[in-house]
C-alpha cells in the first residue's frame, strides 16, 4: 500500500459556535492523507490511476466553504465527499486545525482527526 499526502491547505472559513466566528471567520489548515496501491500509476505515468491532487483541494475547498459550529462536521462531510470520490483508497485521514481558537486561553490552535 502507498500512502499520497496533501498538506497544509491553507483557508479561511467560518466555522465556530459564536455568532462571531460565523461573521468574522478565522484561519484553518487542512492536511488529507490517502492510502491506497499506486503502483500501476507509477508504472505507467498515468494520473487516472492515482488521486489528482487539484481534485483533493477542490473538495477540502468546498466543503470548508460550507459553515459548520463544529470542526468535527467540516471534516465528517470532507472524509465522506473524499471517500465517495475516491473509492480506489483503503483509507483516508484528514486533519483540520483551526488556527488562534476563541477559547479564553493562549492556545496556538485545535485540531480533530478522521481516519477511517
């Protein structure tokens, strides 16, 4: 099995529970793991029998662009739309951080993990 790794997608976006971050947004990075047996595409030179990377980050876009309270929704709804689009991967795992969380304390950020 090989593993394909697209990381550190930088967006803003608008998720939070207060009525702020809805309006304000914030700074978040997404990093999306995909394993899977490339070995045909490596071979043979041939981005049809592999994961297009520009698709990836089309669909980590999209669904970051969808506002959701919770981290956890924004990276349930991209690993579903990742799974579905990609059905050749045995597993997907993908990690959101939200950068400066309004949570009253100095913390650099939060982060949730999906990996199934």
């Amino acid at each position: 099995m090989h593993k394909i790794e697209v990381n550190k997608i930088k967006l803003y976006a608008n998720h939070g529970c207060m009525e702020e971050e809805g309006l304000i947004g914030g700074e978040y990075i997404v990093d999306v793991h995909l394993w899977l047996d490339f070995s045909f595409a490596a071979e043979n030179d041939s981005l049809h029998d592999t994961v297009d990377y520009v698709s990836v980050n089309k669909i980590v876009v999209e669904q970051m662009l969808k506002r959701s309270k919770l981290i956890e929704h924004a990276g349930w709804r991209i690993h579903t739309a990742l799974k579905s689009e990609f059905t050749q991967c045995e597993k997907i795992r993908v990690k959101i951080t939200k950068i400066a969380p309004p949570i009253n304390g100095d913390v650099d950020n939060v982060a949730i993990i999906i990996e199934a």
